[in-house]
C-alpha cells in the first residue's frame, strides 16, 4: 500500500484529490460533533425547564387521572384544582349574579351602560331578555307570569345522589333562582352509573360543589347555598331557614329572607328522612318526598301521590310505618313505585357476615339487616324519580294545574271505623262470658290511626291466614298477656291466676280492655268468628289450629311491631 502511495504521490492531480477529500472528512465530523452538542443541550435545557409535578402543579387539573390513580378512593383528601374552563363558567356565573350576564356571554361587545347593583337578582334589561330567551320554551309552557314567579322562588334540596342531582338539575334548567343545596358525601366511581352531572374529574370531591359548579355553565344567574353537611334535626331551623344569601357571590346577606318555598327529600337513609319529613310537617314547610328507586327497572310505574296511597315500596312502608308513630299518616306528597318485585328481578343483597361485626347493621337499610348502599340501582331510574319530583315541585311552585294520586286513608276511614267497632263488640263479649266481667262502660285502648297502622303496615292489609284483602277484622292472636298488656294484681305484682279478658280498671271511672298493639292480628271476619271459638274461647294452642307458616308469619309480623315499637 505503502509503495502505491510513493508512486502516486508525483502526481498533483492525485494531490488535490486527497487533500479534497480529507478536508470534507474533518468538516463533516465537525459539523456532527457541533450538531450532537447542540442537541444535548437543549434536551438539558428542556428537561431544566420541566418543574417538578406536585400535587399544586396546575397540570394536575388538566390532565385526565389514571385507572391507578383512581382505584386508591377512598382517600378523598386532595380535592382537584378547577380548570380554565371552570375558573372561566364560575366567573361568568359570578358576573351573571350581579347582572352582566350580557358582558359574560358576549366578552367582545362593549357592555351597556348601567349602574351596576350587588343584589341580585336586580338583572339588567340586556340580561334579563337573554335569560328570557335561554327560558322561552319554559316560558310559553307555564305563561310569562308563571315563570316569573316560579324565578322568584326558594327550594331547598337534600340528598345529591342520583335522584336529587337530577332534580336539582332541572330545577336550575327551567328557572329556579334560588337553590340551597344540602349533602354530606363526596362523589365515588359507583355513583357515576346514576349520578346527573358528576364526572371522572369529580371524584372524590364534595357533591355540593361539583353540583354547582356543572351547573354554573349551564344557568350561570342561579344564586346557590352550598351545605356540604348531613341534615340533622338538630341543624334544622339553619338548614331549612330564610334564604341567607349565595356563597362566594355579592349578593349582600339578609337574615330575613324568603322562607323555602319547597323542600326536596331525596335522602336514602330511612333515619333522616323521617326526621326530614316530621320537621317539615310539624313546622308547615311545604315538603316532597322521593321514595325507593332501589330495585326497580318500569317507569311507567312511577307516580305521584299521597304517603299514604304508597305501596309496594320497602322504603316507603318503612316510612309510613315511622311517621304513623310520631302522629303523621297522610299529607305528605311523595314519588314512589308500584312496581312488583318478582322471579328474575333485582333485590335486596345478602349482608356479608363482616358486616355484623361491624355495629349496627340496620342503621342505614330499609330492611332489617340490610344496608342502603347494597341496593341495586338500574341508573335510569333515580333519573326517572329525580324529574319527576322536579316536576311535581315546577308545577307546584308556579301554580300550574296538576292532580296527584289521592289520600287513600281518607277513603278507608270507614272501614277503619268499622274494623274498630268490630274489636270493641269481641272484647266485650270475651270479658264477659269468659272472665265474667260487667262490660257496661268498657272501652278499647286503641283510635282508628292504630288501627289503620295495624292494616296496612304491619299486616300489609291481608288476612295472615288466608291473604284475602276484603272484610278484614282484628283479633287477639292468643290467650296469653301480651307484654304491654301484662295483668298485674293490686300489690304490683304480676298474676297468672288472672284472665287475659279482665278487666284493666287501674284507671278511676275507667273499664280499659288489656288488649294492644301488639297482640292483635289480621284476619277476615269469618276467620276471626272461628278463631274466636277456637282458640279465644275453646283454649286451642294456635299451633293445632294454624299452619307452621301462618304461625311463623304472625311471628314475624309481631316481631317486625316490637322492633318498630322502639320509635313511639
């Protein structure tokens, strides 16, 4: 090689050849070696740039969270920051309060020339006839002066899951003004199935709050009351109180405002809600109540109607039963259901053993031990029940002709009159010809609100031996003392010797019969004639009279009154 290159090297034109050649050699590793230096420093300078992603770093509110990062709820202890979008909803909503609803929608114009007012809802022409438009097809449903007053109107709903957020969002989208919103809980991944307006960004936030904030984009002139608390009797007067003023607004805070023109039941503990409605009732706030959509899956089923036309419905009969102790039987409008249960539908879940261990079970259920949050929900139907209370509260609110379901108990206080009478006619006859008592005078413990409690709640208004609902009577189930019935001798003391039909004359000028609640049972009037002969009169253990299922059903139903009896 060498020697070729000796050779060659007289030759100029091979000179220049390699020269040429060496020298595009070095320009071409400079230039790369230059261009590889420079690409390592701006990635240096890139990756300097990048702050540390923490937890206050702004991308966190725009960057959608991970599966991983969402299965680790419960932990709801860092609530997201807004987006642009809602930092830009919440100030037009703002500005919408204070009336420049025209300036929010339209940012480019210039706004018109008014004297700005901090209490709203003191809107400006501009505004109002933009609010007008948003409303018109409400507008010309109800008439002008409907929907005027309906804007005027204070509603108070509680319970934000999917029943009250559906309500609340169509009270917001046809008008309402003001709105006082009241929960406890935070948006959860099992409740995005029903709930009306909360997403995967909301989880783990309160309920108040991404109620509101959704809802701020779509009426932005609603004025809110966010309570992010569990209604509680003992917080009722502030609660369910005069309007105070929207959060976070201008609207100066008056401590005499507007009562609540309606309330909305939408809680799903059976606790709260007969507290709830016996406040309301008690107080004379205007109250309606959603009832259980829990199990159910036909809309065409729902209706509105009087509590006491309710039926097929566990929540609503638990409630029933509740108010009927503390003296409420009817006047109360609820939503419920007739739909029946039957093979193949949804129902109540099996309680896992764990969960006895953990307290008390029946704390939050319908049902003895079952719990409210293992009810099967089909998520369309707390929709269905959320505008349907909406509805009722829309028509109500601006006087627009409507008909409920009407007061069953009215129409069957005949025959609770009757069915009364009946038992008065049984105990006499007992008392007399089997305890030998003088009967003139006696009277039963017992008014027609009992026995309109026995039928229809306890006995579901069906003969426990037959299941017959037509000419239906009540009748001692046994000889034997009921517990709050037990007769006592003079000194105090408890005496077998004495008949169960004695007399009670502890009470001066008064002949009471021992009979009570709970030793009563529901029959047809040819059962009772028979079991009176039998079992009353003939001494039979009702064991040989009855069969194991009658006789555990009787048990059963008595035992459900004794756990109901707590609550008198």
């Amino acid at each position: 090689m060498s020697s070729w290159l000796q050779r060659q090297a007289p030759s100029h034109q091979t000179q220049l050849v390699a020269t040429a050649v060496l020298s595009g050699l070095v320009v071409a590793g400079t230039i790369l070696s230059f261009q590889a230096i420079r690409r390592k420093a701006a990635v240096e300078d890139l990756k300097a740039s990048i702050p540390e992603l923490d937890d206050k770093h702004h991308a966190e509110s725009v960057q959608p969270p991970s599966f991983s990062k969402l299965l680790k709820l419960p932990d709801y202890s860092t609530v997201p920051q807004t987006s642009k979008e809602d930092e830009r909803a919440s100030a037009l909503a703002r500005r919408a309060q204070r009336g420049d609803y025209d300036e929010g929608i339209y940012p480019s114009s210039k706004p018109p020339d008014y004297t700005r007012l901090n209490i709203s809802p003191r809107l400006t022409p501009n505004t109002t006839d933009l609010i007008t438009e948003q409303l018109t097809r409400t507008s010309s449903f109800l008439t002008p002066p409907r929907l005027s007053t309906l804007r005027s109107s204070f509603i108070v709903v509680v319970g934000l899951g999917g029943v009250g957020s559906h309500c609340t969002a169509a009270l917001a989208r046809s008008g309402v003004s003001r709105i006082r919103i009241i929960d406890f809980d935070q948006v959860t991944l099992s409740s995005l199935n029903r709930h009306a307006l909360a997403t995967l960004a909301d989880v783990g936030t309160p309920k108040v709050t991404c109620v509101r904030k959704r809802l701020e984009a779509v009426a932005p002139w609603v004025q809110w009351e966010t309570c992010n608390e569990i209604w509680r009797e003992s917080s009722a007067q502030r609660l369910l109180g005069p309007w105070r003023g929207s959060s976070g607004s201008n609207e100066e805070k008056d401590p005499d405002g507007p009562p609540p023109d309606y309330v909305v039941d939408a809680i799903d503990n059976i606790d709260g809600k007969v507290a709830l409605l016996k406040y309301c009732a008690t107080h004379g706030i205007k109250i309606v109540s959603s009832m259980g959509a829990g199990c159910k899956s036909d809309p065409t089923r729902v209706f509105v109607g009087d509590i006491s036309s309710s039926i097929e419905d566990p929540l609503s009969r638990a409630t029933r039963r509740r108010l009927k102790i503390l003296g409420v039987s009817q006047g109360i409008p609820v939503v419920f259901s007739t739909e029946k249960p039957g093979p193949g539908k949804a129902s109540l879940l099996p309680l896992p053993e764990e969960e006895f261990q953990r307290g008390k079970v029946g704390e939050l259920s319908v049902l003895p031990d079952f719990r409210a949050r293992i009810l099967p929900v089909l998520g369309t139907m707390p929709a269905v029940f959320g505008y349907v209370l909406a509805n009722f509260v829309l028509l109500e609110v601006s006087g627009y002709p409507h008909e409920v379901v009407g007061e069953a108990a009215k129409a069957r206080d005949k025959m609770y009159e009757h069915v009364l009478s009946q038992l008065q006619g049984c105990e006499e006859r007992l008392s007399r010809e089997v305890a030998g008592e003088d009967v003139l005078g006696l009277k039963v413990p017992l008014s027609t609100a009992d026995v309109s409690y026995l039928l229809e709640e306890v006995f579901r208004g069906k003969s426990v031996v037959s299941g017959l609902t037509t000419r239906l009577a009540l009748v001692r189930w046994t000889r034997e003392l009921a517990r709050a019935g037990a007769v006592s001798s003079e000194d105090g003391q408890k005496d077998d010797a004495i008949s169960p039909f004695a007399i009670d004359s502890s009470t001066p000028s008064q002949k009471l019969s021992r009979v009570n609640l709970s030793s009563l049972v529901c029959m047809t009037k040819e059962e009772a004639v028979v079991h009176e002969r039998e079992v009353l009169r003939g001494g039979r253990p009702v064991e040989d009279v009855y069969s194991r299922e009658v006789v555990a059903l009787v048990e059963k139903r008595m035992e459900e009154e004794r756990a109901f009896s707590r609550y008198r």
